[in-house]
C-alpha cells in the first residue's frame, strides 16, 4: 500500500526544505557556494530575452526580487521533496534511519553538485536528514502530543533560521582582502589622478552630487549573476585563444610587471534609463592591452575577439576596439574590488559598459562572429555610447537668493563634451552651461552648471553636444536595444 503524504509529512518537508537552504547560508554566506547560486543563475539564464528586456526597461533593480524569490522557491522546494522521499522510504521500510539517512546523503550530493563546494553541502544535508527523521517518526495517537511535535519542530526550525542567517551574515562567505596597495603601482601617482581632477570639479552648491571621480561604494555594479566568482590573484590567469599563431597565458604577476598606467575612464551601462545612475568614472590602474595582442598576431580571424569572464559572461566585438583597451587590476588606489571584477578586468574606451568584461579570464579571437550573452537576448550593446547630459535629482539646488542651480554630468564615450546647453522654457531657448576644464584623459565625462532666477513653473530641459559637434538627439527611447535616447527634463518650481 502507498500511503500519500500527509498535511504533517508536507509541513515537515517544508521545515527540512527551509532549514536546509538556511544551512547552506550558514555556511556558505551569501557567496557562489550557496545553494541559491546555481539556480538563481539557472533562472536568470533561461529568462528569455524579451521578458528580462521588459523588465529591466520598466520595473529596474527592484526586478531582481523576482528571480530571487522563484530561485528560493525552487530551492527550498527541492529540498522538501527529497525530504518527502525520505519520509516515504522510511515508512515503507519502517527503516527511520535509513529514510533519513538517505534524504540526508540526496540533498548532500544534489547541493555539493550544484555549488562545487562538498564540505559546505554538509550546512544543507544536516538540517534535512533532522527533519526527514523527525517528520518520519510515528505519529504520537494522542492529538495534543502531535500538536505538540509540530509546535517543538517549528519552533527549532525558526530557531536555525535564526541562528542561520547570523553565522551566514557574519563569519561566512568569501573574502577578498582587497585593502593593500596596488601591485606594480605608486600610490603618489594615483594620488596625483585623483588631484587632477578634484582641481577640475566645478564648485557646486549641490552636496550630494559625485565629483568627477565615483567613490568604489557608489559606483554601480551591473553583473549577470547576483553572486559576483571569488578569484584570488594569485589563481589568475588570462589566456588568448583562437584564430592565433600561438596561444598565450598571462599570470597576475607578469600582468602587474607589464608597464602601469592611471587612467581616469567612465563607464555607462546601455541598460540604463536615460536619466539613470549606472555612469561613473574611477581612476584605474592597468597597462595597454595593445603588446598583449601584438604578440599573438591575430592575422587571419574574422577581426573580432569574444572575451569570457569567471561567470560565464561573454562578449563579443571588433578586436579593433579591444586593441585600444586597458587591462585594469587597479581601482582608485585599491586592488580592483570584488564586485568590479577582481582581479582584472578590461576596460575598452568608448563602448558601453558591457564590453569590459570583469573576472576577465579569456580572450578568444574568432573565426565567424557569433552573439554575446546581451547580444543573445536581444540587446545591442557593444558598440560606443550614446552622448547623454544627466540632470538627477541631486542636480536641482535652490539657493540662499532663490536663484536655482542645475548640475550634472555629461558624457560622449571618446567623441568627449563639447559643451552642455540648458533650456529652462521646455526647449524654447537654449543657454550654455559653465563646463568643468577637461579631465586628460580621452574616455571621461564633464561636470556643468547652470543658474537661473525661477518665477513660475519651469520645465527645463539639458542636452549635451559631442566633440564633433553631434547634438544629442531629442528623439525619446528606451534603453532596449541600444541605449536610450532623448533630451533630460525635469520640472522645477519657483
Ligand atoms: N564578467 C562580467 N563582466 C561584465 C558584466 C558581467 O555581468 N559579467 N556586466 C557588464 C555590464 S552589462 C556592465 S554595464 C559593466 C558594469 O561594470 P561595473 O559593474 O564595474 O560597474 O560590466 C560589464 N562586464
Ligand atoms: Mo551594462
């Protein structure tokens, strides 16, 4: 006879099920070990293109709750159904330990498979052997007594709940002591980057607004995964592979020895609304990539390399714009941060955000183009960016006088900022804003500023013009699948 799974059986799988994902937390922190990892990764890779698309164009960060709940839902669900098996081989057995013992070792095995990490699958496999036993326990006759197991159950299931999310938050998890100086790099000269362009930031009566460089905490993050790879230096290694002559590998050590440079370069992320915040500027420490392909001649491939990071990101783009690129190790005086793409990451001048690839780990030179991981889901990213004049919220300052102060940033990938106009009569006429001096470097944005004395109600509007001229269009779109389009407004009261 095969006895259905009862209310009690299902409520028991749900408490293996939840502690067990906790455990994993507890053990492996909020890293590419957890459970959550490999399928939130699943989940976000098999979200088709338009849906994910749509998604980032209307509802942005906040879109993420989304493939992070269902990755919980599966998780948890996995678990409880295995737990549910035990309970079952238990019964039909009347092997209790057996039961559980088997449930134990299948979440094991399925979590240790999944993450890669066996020992810390153990954090998963323990809590849902303890539920699949207490689950598969007879039944107490008396109905106060039942009650009463699954008051106690719940009760240390929340427990560990507890107990799980502080040991997850606290003591585990990765980490990457970032803190020391930059390999192969004086801290004087970087120092020396971030003088030049504090004497170049416009004096603002904004306080909120970023000068010209982002601090590491406000610089934005935009990663295909939610649970950026942990690569230490000293297991790096980048290869260039492909349609080359020979193939060559670089350690970290022979990368930082290659001649250092400073660059201060900004990056913009095509995903981003037109007024959006995913554009900063950091000054970054690296070498030209230039001798690195010199010296695997890419003669005879298609003139395009694909580049792949440590989390299966990919990109595809001419090998003429890499050519000009930077090999980056180095993040406003610190070792690059995890979350942009320790330990190197390439940074290519001029092309949005997606082409500089973090955790870089190789450079194939291919023989036919083939579509990278935006690319296949509809975006077309790769090429330079769009010219863009922000006017953020920050940006709008009322002063002691009662004039107003609009300020931003403007940016043209390496076409650079010819100048920034303001209108503050919905485009009617237009004026020049104050431009901060340039920053020498070919690949950055400018600060402006524009008073003016508000009666009524304003619609201002801000556009930004090219270095060759191009006014930016007015001609409104959504970020997908080049980048959005169009000039700021804003409405501004007296
Ligand atoms: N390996 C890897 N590199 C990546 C990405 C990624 O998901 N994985 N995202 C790209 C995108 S879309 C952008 S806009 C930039 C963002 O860089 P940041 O996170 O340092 O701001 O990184 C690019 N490089
Ligand atoms: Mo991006």
């Amino acid at each position: 006879m095969i006895e259905r799974p009862t209310r009690t059986d299902a409520l028991f799988a749900a408490l293996a099920g939840i502690t067990g994902f906790v455990g994993s937390y507890a053990t492996a922190g909020y890293s590419r070990s957890f459970l959550m990892q490999p399928i939130d990764d699943f989940v976000i890779n098999s979200t088709p293109g338009a849906i994910s698309q749509w998604m980032i164009a209307n509802v942005g960060e906040e879109s993420h709750h989304f493939h992070r709940a269902l990755s919980v839902l599966i998780a948890v669900t996995l678990l409880g159904v295995i737990a549910i098996g035990g309970m079952t081989v238990a019964r039909r057995l009347d092997r209790r330990i057996l039961g559980s013992v088997l449930a134990g070792l299948v979440s094991w095995g399925l979590v240790a498979l999944l993450t890669g990490a066996p020992l810390l699958a153990l954090g998963a496999a323990v809590p849902v052997l303890a539920f699949t036993a207490i689950g598969a326990a007879p039944a107490p006759a008396a109905p106060d007594h039942r009650r009463r197991r699954v008051v106690a159950a719940s009760a240390g299931a929340l427990g560990f709940v507890g107990l799980g999310f502080v040991t997850g938050n606290t003591f585990a998890g990765p980490s990457l002591d970032t803190g020391d100086a930059v390999p192969g790099a004086s801290k004087a000269d970087i120092d020396q980057r971030f003088q030049e362009a504090r004497e170049r930031e416009l004096d603002l009566a904004s306080t909120e607004l970023p000068g010209l460089v982002s601090t590491i905490d406000e610089f934005f993050r935009t990663s295909i995964s939610g649970f950026d790879p942990t690569v230490e230096s000293e297991e790096w290694t980048l290869s260039v592979t492909g349609e080359v002559g020979t193939d060559a590998e670089l350690t970290y050590d022979e990368l930082t020895q290659m001649p250092v440079e400073h660059r201060l370069i900004t990056l913009r992320c095509v995903g981003e609304n037109l007024n959006g915040k995913k554009l900063d500027t950091a000054v970054w420490t690296g070498t030209p990539i230039r001798s690195l392909l010199d010296e695997v001649d890419p003669e005879g491939a298609c003139g395009c390399v694909m580049i792949y990071g440590e989390d299966g990101y990919y990109v595809q783009f001419p090998v003429e714009a890499l050519e000009d690129g930077f090999l980056a190790w180095g993040m406003n005086g610190q070792p690059l941060p995890r979350k942009n793409g320790h330990p190197v990451r390439v940074l290519v001048p001029g092309h949005w955000g997606e082409t500089n690839v973090k955790w870089i780990q190789e450079i194939e030179l291919l023989e036919e183009a083939e579509d990278g991981y935006w690319e296949e889901r509809g975006w077309e990213g790769t090429g330079p960016v769009n010219t863009v004049a922000k006017l953020w919220d920050e940006g709008v300052t009322r002063l002691d006088d009662g004039r107003v102060e609009l300020a931003g940033h403007a940016y043209a990938g390496t076409r650079g900022i010819d100048r920034v106009e303001v209108s503050t009569d919905a485009g009617e006429t237009w004026a020049e804003a104050e431009l901060s001096e340039p920053l020498p470097d070919e690949d950055v944005w400018r600060q402006y500023r524009y008073e003016f004395e508000p009666d009524d109600i304003h619609e201002v509007v801000v556009r930004a013009v090219d270095g060759e001229g191009t006014v930016q269009t007015e001609e409104q779109s959504g970020p997908a699948p080049s980048g959005a389009t169009g000039w700021v407004h804003k409405t501004v009261t007296e």
